[in-house]
C-alpha cells in the first residue's frame, strides 16, 4: 500500500541497535535532540525558509503579500471557567466503581463520571441536567484560588487562532456584548447580542501523573461541565447565513455540534436544526472549502446524525484520538465507544484515518451533493496525523503538520518558544505505518526533519485514491498550563497553512 516511506529501516537488527541507543541516552544527548526537533519543525512551520529558500534568488526571497484567506467560523459561544480540579471534586465521597453516564444529574454521577475518565487520561464533555447542581458547582469553582474566566467556545477559539495567522475571519455566535469586547477587535462577529447571560462551561483540569484517591491519570486532561441553553439552538446560523455570500470565505468551519448531545430538545427539534446546518453547507460554492471539527459525543442517535446531515458534505474533518475511535466505531458499527486509548500508536491512528476515509468515500458516494473527503487531520498528544488527497485544494501538508505540532506546544504549554529542558518527546523514535504487517513499512525520526511524509493508494471500491499522510512529533510540556481549547488553536493553526 505504501509506495514510497521516509527513513525505512534496513533489518530487525538496525532496530535493535536503535533501541539499545536510545535507552542508553544520556539526558543531554536527548536535550540536543529535542532542540534538534523543535528547529526542524520551526524550520518547517513557514515554508518559505525551509530548503527551498536556498534555490532561490535574493529577489525571490523578498516577501510576497498574499490575500489574506477569508475564513468563516460556526457556531456558538460561552464562558469558560478554568478550575484544578482535584481540591474541587472529593475522593472520598466517591461511593462505588468508576461508571460512565451520558449526562450528570448528581453528585455521586459527578464523581464516578470523573473517575471513569480520569484513570484513563481521557478528556469528557457532558451535560449537566441539573441546573441547581451546575450553579453550585460554578460558585464553588470560581472562588477557588486557581479560578479564571475566559472566552469559550470551539468557534471563537478557533476564530482567534485564525485571525492570529493572518486570516479575515468572520465568526457565527451569539454573546453578550461583554464576552464579544473580549474577543480581537477586527474579528467580525454575526449572530446577534445576548441579552442574558452567557452559556457557562466549567473546565476541570488535571496534570499528568495526578493522583485521586486510588486512581493516577497518565495524562494531562480535563473534564468539562455544561448546562447550556442558547448554543444547543444553534441560534446563530440564520444571521451567519445573510453574510457569507458576500463574505466569499475560503473556508467555513463547523464546530459546535457537540452542544446538541444529550440536550433535552422536544421531539424533531434537532433534526430541524442539523437539517438547516445542511443547508448552509450546501448552499456554499465548490471552491469554498468546508472542514467538520469533531468533539466528544456520547449519544449514538446524534453521531448518526452527523453521518447524515454534516459528514457528507464536508472537506475536511479534525478530531484527536478519543474522537478518532469513537467515529470510527459508530460508523462500523452504529454505536460509539465510551473511551478508547489516550496515546494510541501511530500504526493504529493511521489504520483507523484510513477505514474512516474509505467509509465516508463510499457512504458518501451514494449521497446526492455530497462533497469528496480530502483531508482528515488527527491531533494526539505525541503527534499530528494529516492525511490529503494528492491534487485537491489542500496546499502544505508538511508545513502544516509541524506547525500544528509546534501550536500544541506553545498553546498546552503557555509559552511562545521552546525550552528543552521542559519538554519530552512521546512518540516513538521509529513508527511503522500500519498494523498490518503486509502493509507496513517502518519510518525513523529524523530530528533535523521532523515531519516525516509519504504518499500511498487507497482502494476505494475499485477506485484507487492517491494520498498524502505527514506525521509530526509534538514536543509534550512536562507541566501543561492547558490543555482545553488545544485542539480548536491546534486545527486552525494547520487549516491556516493550507488555504
């Protein structure tokens, strides 16, 4: 399947030596490496500087200005309260066994919800259907110490993260007129002011190797609560829908979705709202770009959903690791999975990438104006996962991979530059690139060009599909300030690359 793979390694006993060296590796060795990496994905991150940079002519190298890409950002908006979350939540009062629940309407599902996820590193987002509970647990998180509002939201996170790189960008969410002051000034915001107060979500955060009571998280994660009344409605989209014609964006980014899981809507209700979510999506020209990003679901009907009124007419999907599975596994099989592993291997991340492009292609096909998936990008903790289809409109694979490696970091890690000492690398020195064996081939990590790249075929009834898949380690922060919103700055930050 693979037709060319950087680095292949030559025999099972070049493998050994590379273990045996690296376990022998002294901490400055591995300083240098990593420094090694982090210039290799900088390098990388702006393509004009990397090897090209060195055939052209001093004339050449004097920058350019490009159009600034229009980028229209969906849906919604709220406040983000950030919390440690171990002095919150008591140990002690846990009474049984880890369990999961689809929504939260106790505190004893509170603290057996948050164990189940916890042990596992996995981050969770559920629906707080006790209103009381959830204004309890805000006033006591907000006069904890470690206490912080800020602007929430997949839509306005990402919106940020655009304009940050440059992008024009108009963004669909209905706020206050307090939490849009917060927002950068040029960002035009579509929607219509609250005259209320601001959906809430409360982000419990916990560091890697935590302990609660019995339970040690291997990760780094949180654990999100919401009682949210105005984003489930979507109540943005009709007045985003006056704009983009004449907004002619570049790309529209969906996002939000997951704000409709296990909400209590009347019957019909939703479906009404997906339907017309569809309907702008179709209603976009062929040369406007239209990338899904994925978030954590726990009610199969509304996945399947997804699969009907949003999926098919997207370009492009973005998800981490907990998402991947999960999609994976309802569309296989027509239910989702609860938790899945929290640092899956390359091999399997990429196995999974390519079953769900191949179900989508061929669902997809049988599907009146739906759209040709071309891009799916997967962010983990140990890496960035991109897969393109050669010839579409996707630009800059590789300078997108290790420039959404490189906006983990600084985003998780709250800084602006890399300090060795205070960053790890995960991912293996060497993956291979599948799980089965007869496809396979093995790629090592070249520390001075990080991202490693390849092109294969994807036979989709018959059809084969040249691909591109790039694979870029992050440099993991030894203490995260952050980790909610990593995945929204981390999507942006690579589609920025490649419109």
């Amino acid at each position: 399947m693979v037709s060319k793979a950087v680095g292949v390694s030559a025999s099972a006993l070049s493998v050994a030596v590379v273990v045996l060296a690296w376990w022998f590796r002294s901490p400055n060795d591995e300083m240098l490496r990593i420094a090694a990496v982090s210039a290799g994905l900088s390098a990388l991150e702006t393509p004009a500087t990397s090897e090209t940079l060195q055939q052209m002519s001093p004339e050449d190298v004097q920058p350019r200005p490009r159009p600034r890409p229009r980028v229209a950002v969906a849906y919604g908006a709220c406040q983000d309260l950030f919390a440690e979350a171990l002095p919150l939540l008591d140990h002690e009062s846990l009474d049984g066994e880890p369990q999961h629940f689809d929504t939260i309407s106790s505190t004893t599902e509170l603290l057996k919800s948050f164990a189940h996820y916890f042990r596992h590193g996995a981050a969770a987002e559920r629906f707080v259907s006790n209103s009381t509970l959830f204004d309890e647990l805000v006033s006591v998180a907000e006069s904890h110490p470690s206490a912080r509002w800020v602007i929430g939201g997949n839509a306005p996170i990402m919106a940020s993260r655009f304009h940050a790189e440059g992008c024009e960008v108009l963004l669909a969410s209905r706020m206050t007129p307090r939490l849009q002051n917060t927002l950068p000034k040029d960002i035009k915001t579509v929607g219509g002011d609250l005259s209320g107060k601001d959906d809430i979500h409360l982000i419990l955060e916990y560091k890697a190797d935590a302990q609660w009571g019995p339970y040690t998280t291997p990760r780094a994660n949180r654990y999100i609560l919401h009682h949210d009344i105005n984003n489930p409605m979507v109540s943005s989209l009709e007045l985003l829908d006056e704009h983009l014609h004449d907004f002619d964006a570049n790309l529209l980014v969906v996002s939000g979705i997951q704000m409709m899981d296990s909400h209590p809507f009347p019957p019909g209700v939703r479906e009404g709202r997906l339907g017309k979510i569809k309907e702008q999506m179709l209603s976009q020209k062929a040369s406007t770009l239209i990338h899904f990003e994925m978030a954590s679901y726990v009610e199969t009907k509304l996945v399947l959903n997804l699969a009907s009124y949003i999926i098919p007419y997207s370009d492009s999907l973005g998800m981490n690791e907990q998402e991947l599975a999960n999609l994976l596994h309802t569309l296989e099989h027509g239910t989702v999975t609860i938790v899945a592993d929290s640092n899956p291997r390359v091999a399997t991340a990429l196995d999974q990438m390519r079953h769900i492009f191949k179900l989508i292609r061929r669902s997809n096909a049988k599907i009146s104006n739906s759209r040709d998936l071309s891009r799916i990008h997967v962010h983990t903790l140990a890496y960035q996962a991109i897969l393109t289809v050669k010839g579409s409109a996707w630009k800059q694979t590789k300078a997108a991979a290790a420039k959404a490696s490189l906006t983990a970091h600084r985003h998780v890690c709250g800084v602006k530059t890399v300090t060795p000492s205070q960053v790890r690398l995960v991912m293996d020195d060497s993956f291979s690139t599948s799980t089965h064996k007869s496809d396979a081939e093995r790629v090592n990590l070249n520390p001075d060009n990080p991202v490693s790249c390849w092109d294969e075929q994807i036979n989709t009834d018959g059809k084969l599909i040249d691909i591109e898949i790039c694979v870029a380690p992050v440099l993991v922060c030894i203490n995260a300030q952050q980790t909610c919103g990593a995945g929204d700055n981390i999507s942006a930050a690579g589609l920025s690359l490649q419109i």
